[in-house]
C-alpha cells in the first residue's frame, strides 16, 4: 500500500488547466504540497505536453494559484498532477490553505521542510 508523504486536504474550487495552446476548465477535488487531484474536463486531450499550468480560483480571495504540472495519473473522470514548479506567491496561498485546512501548523511545517530536501 503507497502511503502519501504530503498530507491531501478536500477542496472544492473552480480551476483552468492551460494545454498547450488552449485552455479547459475544470474542478479541484483536493490539494497537496505536491500536486492536485482534478475533475477530468469533457475536452480532455488526447496527446499531452510533458508540463501544463493549473491555475486555482481561491474561493475566498480574488487571487489564483499557479502551479506547474505534469500528469501523475489519469482515469475516467480523475486527472492526479504533480506539481514541478511553483511560485513563491502561490505556495504562500497554497500554504495557508493547507494550514487552514490541516489544522496542525506542525505537520505542514514537517512537509514543507521534506519538500525543500527533495528538490
């Protein structure tokens, strides 16, 4: 059994994967430190460039998230991302979501710290 070394929290939000040259909409089904778990969009395309852009709608604020991703998984009606880069701004956002989320200030800083150690 895989056991995850980034804790996942549910979200729900709107977001737009960038395709190369268009743009889907989608659903975020839940975040993590290293990546999203999303709705796979109706015109999903066949072939795919090795990295997209995810940008989540914050509910609360009127920012976006941006993160750099690749695909980790795919089936029916899920997309799993891996998150291969990510600006300072977004992970800062990205951060408190999850502090908010995780309710253990520890536990995120125990992840954030293995996430700079494996880069």
């Amino acid at each position: 059994m895989e056991h995850r070394r980034f804790s996942r929290v549910i979200f729900k939000g709107k977001a737009h994967i960038d395709i190369g040259g268009h743009s889907c909409q989608t659903e975020v089904l839940d975040l993590s430190l290293k990546g999203a778990l999303i709705r796979k969009p109706d015109n999903w395309p066949r072939s795919l460039p090795k990295q997209m852009l995810l940008r989540i709608q914050l509910n609360d604020f009127p920012l976006e998230l941006e993160m750099q991703v690749s695909v980790a998984h795919i089936s029916d009606k899920v997309v799993g991302l891996h998150c291969e880069r990510i600006d300072i701004e977004s992970v800062s956002h990205l951060r408190r979501l999850l502090e908010l989320n995780l309710g253990d200030a520890d536990v995120l800083g125990r992840e954030l710290a293995e996430l700079s150690d494996s880069d």
